[in-house]
C-alpha cells in the first residue's frame, strides 16, 4: 500500500477496533481500578493499625508507578498478537489501512492512552479515598501532595521511563515474533538477561578488583553508575563509578534503544504485509 497515512482512514480504523474490543479494553479498566483499590485498601488498613506513625507517609503514587509498566507491557502485547498467529495474519492484514497505521494504533493504545487511563483511574480512586483517611486522621501525612518526580528516586523514576518505553516496545516486538504465550515468553527473555547480565557484572568487577574479599554491587540499573562497596585486605570502602559517557548512556537506554525496537516491529509488520 503506497498511502502510509490517511487520517480519515486512520479514524476508521481506530473506531472499528474500538467497536470490535471494547469490552477487552474495559476489563483493562476493571484491573487497573482493582490494583488502586487494593493498595487504598492495603493503606487504609495499615493507618488504622497498632503499628501507625505520625511520621508515616501515604504512598498515593506507588499503585500509579506499578501500573504504568505492566499496563503497557500488556497492552503491546494484545494489540499485536493476532500477527505471531498464522490464522489471524491473514484476516489483520486484509484490513485497507497500512502498516503504519496498525503500528501507530498499537502504540498510542499501549503507551500515551494507557498510561493516561492509569492516571485518571489512579487519581479518581486516590481522590474519593482521601476525604475518608483524612476524616479519621486529620494529620496524615499524603504523598499526594507531592510531583511523581520527588516521589520517585532518580534511578527509579529512569527504570519507571525505560520500563514503560523500552518495555512496551519489547512487548511489542515480542507479540509479533514470538507466538502463543508471548507475555511469558518476552518476561521469560528478560529475566534470563538478566540474570546472565548480573552474572557478567560481578565477573566483571571481580576481574577488575582482583585482590578484594567481596564485591557488593547495587540493584542492576542499567543506564545509572553502579555503587559498590569492596572489601579488600587494605581497607573497606564505597565508590560511585562514573564515566564521561554516561549521559550518552541514559540516552540510549532512554531513546536509542526503545526507537530501535519499535522500528523493528515496524519492519516486521511491513514484512508480512500483502
């Protein structure tokens, strides 16, 4: 198809996907509500037990930071399955849209509406509940007061970014490739990873620091400068290592490597078109 984007045809589109799946979008719904209402319910049972503080924060935005990833993990993963399953490519691709439009559908559902509906959820829920923690305890203090960005540490608000971005279009080149099960199949991926890429690191740093007792490194975050603590025969000590480059590496875990993947996807969509 020569026409890579109509957008007469882009909302056609959009609204038969909508008419076709809505009710698979409004349990999405439903589970984003149940996450928010299980942690006010987790909150509102702990302030009203024996082991209460007044220094005690309410962590309003944690429900919000769990929700955003998983919500887009599980959304890439839906919006394209029909193309890892041999019997449902033909019947995607007879659509008269272009891939280009398929893909551009997927990604506002799963990334900029699903983290909006996560928001508007979270905050509708946070907002009928707090008039009843402040009722019982005028004093509490609300972490609601605050921005997400002072809520959440640098490196876990750079994990909460790449997780979204680069998840979502982990997930979504998963869905493509990967076939039935592809959820537990891209999770599966990345744990092995994971784990390989923690191994890889402690063999590493013991190369490096080949006269210490013990190595501890902290929580494997990718794109942030990783503080250790080693232990040698001199002395005990910490040390943040930190390179030249290391805002070139924030920038490829945070736009380089995400774009890539979604240009893959892209390419493999294309490839399968008719």
């Amino acid at each position: 198809m020569n026409d890579i984007f109509n957008f007469r045809r882009f909302g056609l589109y959009a609204r038969k996907e909508l008419s076709e799946h809505w009710k698979a979008y409004a349990l999405g719904v439903v589970a984003v509500l149940a996450v928010v209402g299980y942690h006010i319910y987790n909150e509102w049972i702990f302030v009203h037990s024996i082991y209460y503080r007044d220094s005690y924060v309410v962590g309003t935005h944690t429900s919000y930071v769990i929700l955003m990833p998983i919500g887009a993990w599980l959304a890439g993963c839906y919006l394209l399955i029909a193309y890892s399953k041999p019997s449902s490519t033909f019947a995607a691709l007879t659509l008269p849209v272009s891939a280009f439009e398929r893909f551009l559908y997927a990604w506002l559902v799963a990334c900029p509406i699903c983290i909006a509906t996560c928001f508007l959820v979270w905050k509708a829920g946070w907002s009928l509940a707090i008039p009843y923690f402040l009722r019982d305890l005028p004093s509490l203090i609300l972490e609601e007061k605050k921005s997400l960005t002072s809520a959440v540490s640098e490196p876990g608000l750079y994990f909460l970014m790449v997780s979204v971005v680069g998840g979502n279009a982990l997930f979504m080149l998963g869905a493509m490739a990967l076939g039935r099960l592809n959820f537990l199949k891209t999770l599966g991926i990345i744990i092995v990873v994971g784990i390989v890429f923690v191994w890889a690191d402690k063999q590493h740093l013991q190369y490096i620091f080949s006269d210490v007792y013990n190595i501890r490194p902290n929580t494997p975050v990718l794109w942030v400068s990783p503080n250790i603590t080693i232990e040698s025969p001199k002395k005990l000590y910490s040390n943040n290592l930190d390179s030249i480059f290391a805002n070139l590496y924030k920038i490829w875990w945070l736009a380089c490597l995400p774009l890539l993947l979604y240009v893959i996807t892209f390419l493999k969509m294309k490839e399968k078109e008719i």
